[in-house]
C-alpha cells in the first residue's frame, strides 16, 4: 500500500499548482492572473479566452521576456487530453515564473459560458449544464 503521507502531499501539489475555470475567471477578472494559451497559431485564431496572450510551444524561448512577472500565469491548452501547457508550465517555472495550469483548458473556459474572443469579437457561449451550477 502507498504511504498516506505521499498520496495527500501529491494531492496538496496538484490543488497548489492546478486552478479550475471558475477561480481562472475570478482570479483573472480580479487582475491577479494573466493567461497564456499555449497553442499553435492556428488554434489561437479558432478562439482563444479573451484577455489572454498568445505564447505557442515554439515561441516560448524569445516570448519569455514578454510575460509578466508580478502576476501569477496560468498556463492553457485544448483540454485535458492536451499537455502543451504542461511542458510550457514546466519551462515557465524553472525560468522563476509563478505558474498555474488551468485544468481543462481551452474547454472547459468555453463550457462554463466565459468569455472567448474570435477575429476581435469577444463573446460568451451558453454554459454548459455539466460543468456548471446554472441550469
């Protein structure tokens, strides 16, 4: 049997580290957090969480500079099956960044009616009775 002491130090990392789309939303609404989206160029333009900058896989060594360091970044990509904002998380933070990975992604922000931005329009798709409170 695993050692109690390691599975609940392995859950207290991942509730420090990981932030779900509402407390994303709150925190960023609040201006303590910036977003990063973490996909291709491509994926960016199909839509991406309104506020948030753009800093695809391949552009992290010269975007690095560019982040800001007096706020908190949370990291996205696709959804969960996507790690792309693992490795940029795992750069960002040995860079000396404070990262957070935003559990879900890009689908979850979506599916819980927050704002996203496509070609400059920003809107809201209806929540997603799954995933949120409201019916």
């Amino acid at each position: 049997m695993t050692d109690l002491a390691a599975r609940l130090a392995y859950v207290d990392a991942r509730l420090a580290y990981e932030i779900d789309a509402v407390a994303a939303h709150d925190a960023m609404a609040a201006g303590e957090v910036v977003l990063v989206d973490t996909r291709r160029l491509e994926s960016w333009q199909h839509g991406h969480i309104a506020g948030a900058v753009h800093l695809p896989k391949a552009e992290i060594a010269s975007g690095i500079a560019t982040l800001p360091r007096d706020r908190t970044l949370v990291v996205y990509g696709w959804g969960p099956g996507c790690n792309g904002a693992t490795s940029t998380a795992r750069v960002l933070l040995a860079a000396g960044l404070d990262v957070r990975e935003l559990l879900g992604g890009y689908e979850y922000w979506v599916r819980n009616g927050f704002e996203v931005e496509v070609a400059d329009v920003v809107s809201r798709a209806k929540p997603d009775p799954l995933v949120t409170a409201e019916l």
